[in-house]
C-alpha cells in the first residue's frame, strides 16, 4: 500500500524528522487559507501516488495567498498520469541549499532492510543510479538489531556531510529507521532531505509504502489506504480476498494460483489473443468468492470471452463450478466462456457444467486456442 | 534417492489442529509419509487421526518423537514465531506453507535461521514431495509419479501443470520442491539446482520461474558454470505489468529489474531450454 506524501511525512515527523510546515487541503480556497496562515512563500504539491509529479507541472511555487489559490486551482483540476488530483499539500517554502537522497527498502536478495544514501539528491536520482551507480551508497542493517548509531555516522561522513549536520542526520537515520521498521514499510524514502541556506536539515519530501501483508497490526495505516487511488475493481476484488489486476485485453481469466494464473494470460497472449485482467482466486475458494470473481470479470466492458483454468488440488473443481453457476443465474453474461478442469473433482465440476452450454478443453493450449477464437468470433 | 525428503524423514506438524493442518496431515499420512507429531499449543495430549501424539510445544515433540522435520500450516501473524521455535528445538529441516507472512518478519526470521544452520523451504510454498516416498506439503500425491525428474518452483499450481504433464507422457520425477512465491523466502533455486546436481537420482531438473527479483538470473550462472545435468525451464508473466504485484509477494517488476524477458534471455544464454509454455516441458526434456 502506497501512502501520500503528506502521510508519510506525518510517519516522518511522529519520529522525529523535521518536516516543513504544512497542511493538506482538498480545495483552492483551504489552499489559500493555509498559505495565509504560513506566510511568505508557499509549495503547491499535488498528491497523488505516482513519481513524476514535479516534472508533470504537479508542484508549483506560490509568491502570496493569493498565487496559492490560484495554482491549487490549476492543480486541483489536473490528471497525472491519469490519476485525478483530489488533494495538494501545502507546504512553507525552503531555501535550500543541498539536496540529499536518504532511503531505507528491502533489499530481497541480501534479505536485509537496505539503507540508500546520495549527496545528488533531488529529482533525478534514478538518473544517478543508472549512470554513477557509484554516488549512491549503500548499508546494510541487521533486522535482528537494527540500525546501529555508528552506521548512520560513516553514512554521513562517506556523503561528504560536513561534521556539522552529523549529530542532526543520525537523528534523521533514527528516525527513519523507526518509521520503516515500526509500519512494516517496505520503503521509507525521503528525496529530497535538505540544508537550507539557514543550516538546518529538512525532509521536503516524503514517500512510504507498506508491506500490505503486514497490515493486520496497523490498523491505523490501513485507514490510510486512499481507494480513490486504484480501480474499482482492484478494491471490490480485495474485499472478497480475490487478488485482481485489470489490464487491457478482451479475454478474461479466472484462475487458481498467482504463477498459473500468470501463465494463463502468458499463453492467451501466446496463441494470439491479450488477457483482460490477472485474477488469482487462491486456494480452497468456495463457490461465493468464484461468483464474486465472476462479476468483476463480466463488470469489464471489453471482455468479449472468459477462461476459467482450475487446477484442483486444495480447491475442489465442484465447488468452482458451482460459483461458476450461481453467478451465470445472477449476471447472465453474453459472452462465450471456456472452461477447463483438472484434478480434484473434476469429473463431478464438469457434470455441473454440462448443461450450461460452456466451451470445454482438455489442456492448458486447448483452452486458449478457444478463448482466443471465441473472443474473436463475439 | 532424493533430496530433502524420502522415506526417513520424521515429520512433525505445526498447527496439526486448524482446518488446513488436519486436512493436509490426513493427505500426507494416507500418502504414506511418516508424521510423528504435531504440536498446538493448548491442545498437547490429544491424538490426532488416532496414531499422531499432539504437543504443546516443538521442543516436547522433538524430545518425545526425535522429528527432524517440521513443517508449518499456522496463520500468517503467527508463522514467524513458529519458525523461531522450529529452529530453537533443533530442527533442521523447516517447511512453511502459509502464505502472506510480513517481509520484516521474513527477514529477521531469514537471519536467525541462517545463524542456526537451519534449512528453510518457503513461505507461500507448496511444500515437497519426494513422489512415492514423502509427501511434505500440499502438492497432490496423484499427479506425480516417481522418475528422475528434479523440478524446483517458485509457483505452486503451475507446478501441478507440470507435474501433470509430466506424468501424462510416463515421466516421473526425483522430488519437487516449490520454494515459494515471497520475496524474502529460505531456499532459492541455486541451493535446490546444487543438490540435484549431487543427487544419483536426479538426471535432468525443471525450473519454474517467474517475474521479480534476480534468482532466475543467479540460477543462469550457476547453471552456466556449475550443472551438467540439463535444466529446462519456463518462466511466468511475460504479460505482467511493471509495478504490480502479480498475487505472489515477490512476483513483480520494479525500476525496470525482474522482467521475463531477462529471465529467459539469461537462461537461454546459459543454455537452458526455456518453454514457451508448460505444456511444453515434456517434449524439452526428451
């Protein structure tokens, strides 16, 4: 789960890392009103949960209260890659003097949280980690003992920071620690951290996400997950415990298992034909969660065919085709579905379904050959 | 031969009283593998399908049975700590089938286990079966039968495709072993690819991967520099999006790294035959 950047700012600030002055605000009118009680200069950033806003005209300066309003206005009314902007955080405007990238994520091959640090902070730091992937350093930490103050130390002095601003950063690495390792984040990222002309260190910006597998001991965070964000689909489908990715294609997937499911669109998209979403139903569905899954597919305008691939072991091929049916009484779908089941129950599935004028195949191929056909011939 | 697993394997269970626990120890028992115990806590003394003795803790299991396997079928925010205590009471073999265990967790687990020397396989795996010997895990006992087919996936029903396959043109396999769909798990391809290599039994090996992070590509080199039994391979989600998890915690394609295309242009260099589909498979390692 990604949060905004004013949320994860807030995470920042509860440990101890110094934010601008700031607040969110949802109209042109609060913007202004906000910016007023800051006074001086402000920063416009739009929120919305994908990179690129700056480059994008997302986060403009503001002059007085009265530019505020004006560019909220303007960015209110903005799509960023497609995302409505609903909220902009308003922010004192800093004077900065350097810019920093400071992050800690996972890093999954060393199995260990991964702390990335850059004097060439700023907006292009994937620019400097594909071209001096030598600028970016990176430490290690124990996830048994966590981040020691002597690292945070060697960090700073390898960024050429001078000794002045050390005691200040290690607070900051603290503190970032603590906010990653206390919401389960699997990034905690701030980019950029500054030295302002009045020599203080600050976080302009700010970026987390949470491990969504860890969520069941943050029900605070979980409060923050912004369903504005993401289609609707992807939402009533994690309701059910389905897991569900709308793509572009026409032929729809239901299956069970993430790789066979994966697979499933592979080889849709092999014999020709592009899969309209990765749905995974996992394992031991019953008939609800297959009916349930079944109306998110039909609810895609451009489906013009459905494959269902259910290998049976802990999920019983009975029980899918049963869902299979209740959802058919329920939706009336219009488009040609083809179906194949293998191993448990199978047989007794494929009876339920016999009469329900479904296109059978035998073999993963088999079935995609006639999904593909299918959805050309609809 | 095998690996992991075989006849000897003396196996407890963790969690053995929830509903996915006594269902997969009936499957394993009736398989024929040798369950020796189960613990859950609260529930020691108790029998499980009248042969298997229940205990409130691994430590009273190990010294009462000598297990030295144990694989775990509790609730995600529980699985961590009935990893520690698996390695704590000297197991050295941990099999973790949950799925949606933290990464943190993982993490410190991952760790410690290494300290511990224990071997672990999972989470979010489908276990191991060593076919016509041990069934540790969830994999269907009926859809393998035993040849010299070492196969080792990241995925669990995909692996049912191609074991299914598999069997449906005679061959068998040496053991399967699913590591598991997370992105901080606890034995990778290599470790698995390593001891096929050592294994009698095993003459040619299958390797399932799919999108996210870089073991296909590790797997490549080792294949490259280390194999001479021939691997095939088929990797999933050449269809994915960048950006999005694909189900599995670790199936996704982040800054540009862990795409299909890589995976297969790296096995291929490294003389792996990769399947356009699973289907596929059989007709390769002939």
């Amino acid at each position: 789960m990604k949060l905004h950047e004013y949320q994860s700012k807030q995470i920042f600030s509860k440990f101890g890392i110094p934010i601008p002055k700031g607040r969110v605000a949802a109209t042109a009118s609060e913007a202004r009103q906000i910016a007023e009680e800051l006074g001086g200069r402000v920063v416009i950033k739009s929120q919305v949960l994908v990179g690129g806003r700056g480059k994008a005209g997302g986060v403009k300066l503001a002059k007085d209260p009265q530019e505020a309003e004006q560019l909220a206005t303007q960015i209110l009314g903005m799509e960023i890659k497609g995302l409505p902007v609903r909220k902009v955080l308003v922010d004192e405007a800093a004077a900065i003097d350097q810019e920093i990238y400071f992050a800690i994520t996972n890093d999954r091959a060393a199995k260990k949280p991964v702390i990335m640090a850059s004097a060439a902070g700023g907006v292009d730091i994937e620019e400097v980690a594909a071209t001096h992937p030598e600028k970016i350093i990176k430490v290690h930490i124990d996830p048994l003992l966590g981040l020691r103050d002597y690292q945070a130390r060697d960090i700073a002095a390898s960024m050429d920071l001078p000794r002045e601003y050390w005691k200040d950063f290690g607070t900051i690495a603290n503190g970032l620690w603590k906010a990653y390792s206390s919401t389960d984040a699997t990034l905690a990222e701030i980019n950029p951290l500054v030295i302002t002309k009045d020599k203080r260190l600050v976080a302009l910006d700010g970026k987390m996400m949470i491990d969504d597998n860890a969520l069941f001991r943050h029900s605070d965070l979980s409060e923050m997950r912004d369903i504005d964000e993401e289609a609707p689909a992807e939402t009533e489908a994690r309701k059910y415990g389905l897991s569900f990715i709308k793509l572009d294609g026409n032929i729809g997937c239901m299956v069970n298992g993430a790789g066979l499911a994966m697979t499933s669109m592979d080889i849709v998209k092999l014999f020709g034909g592009e899969p309209a979403n990765f749905l995974d139903i996992g394992g031991g569905a019953g008939s609800e969660k297959v009916a349930a899954a079944m109306r998110i597919i039909l609810s895609d305008p451009n489906v013009k065919a459905v494959l269902f691939n259910i290998f049976g072991g802990i999920t019983r091929c009975d029980e899918v085709a049963k869902g299979i049916l209740a959802a058919m009484a329920e939706v009336k779908p219009k488009v040609p579905m083809v179906v194949r089941l293998v191993g448990t129950n199978a047989e007794e599935g494929r009876q339920l379904l016999a009469d329900a004028k479904m296109i059978t195949a035998e073999t993963l191929a088999d079935a995609a050959k006639k999904a593909v056909a299918a959805a050309k011939g609809a | 031969m095998s690996i992991l697993v075989d006849k000897n394997t003396r196996l407890l269970v963790q969690g053995i009283t929830g509903s996915e626990g006594l269902f997969h120890t009936t499957q394993m028992v009736n398989y024929g593998t040798n369950v020796v115990a189960g613990v859950t806590p609260g529930k020691g003394g108790e029998w499980v399908l009248d042969k298997v003795p229940v205990f409130d803790s691994v430590k009273l299991a190990v010294e009462a049975t000598g297990a030295n396997a144990s694989i775990i079928f509790v609730p995600a925010r529980f699985a961590p700590d009935a990893m520690f205590e698996a390695a704590d009471a000297g197991i050295p073999l941990v099999i973790c089938i949950t799925e949606g265990v933290a990464v943190q967790d993982m993490m410190r687990v991952r760790n410690y286990l290494d300290q511990k020397n224990v071997r672990l396989i999972g989470p979010n795996c489908p276990g191991l079966l060593t076919p016509g010997e041990a069934k540790v895990g969830i994999i269907p006992g009926n859809i393998a039968i035993p040849g010299n087919v070492g196969v080792v996936s990241r995925s669990g029903t995909l692996t049912y495709e191609v074991l299914y396959a598999l069997k449906q043109v005679g061959m068998g396999s040496s053991t399967c072993v699913g590591i598991g769909g997370d992105p901080v798990n606890g034995t990778n391809f290599i470790d698995v690819l390593d001891m096929f290599e050592h294994d009698p039994k095993t003459e040619k090996v299958v390797m399932i991967g799919e999108i996210g992070g870089t073991d296909e590509e590790k797997a490549a080199e080792f294949i490259s520099s280390k194999m001479t039994k021939p691997v095939v391979s088929f990797i999933a989600g050449q269809t994915a999006p960048p950006g999005k998890r694909m189900g599995h915690a670790g199936a996704i394609i982040e800054g540009g790294a862990g795409t299909a295309a890589d995976k297969v242009r790296a096995l291929e260099s490294a003389g792996v035959r990769v399947a356009k589909h699973p289907e596929e498979i059989p007709s390769l390692l002939k």
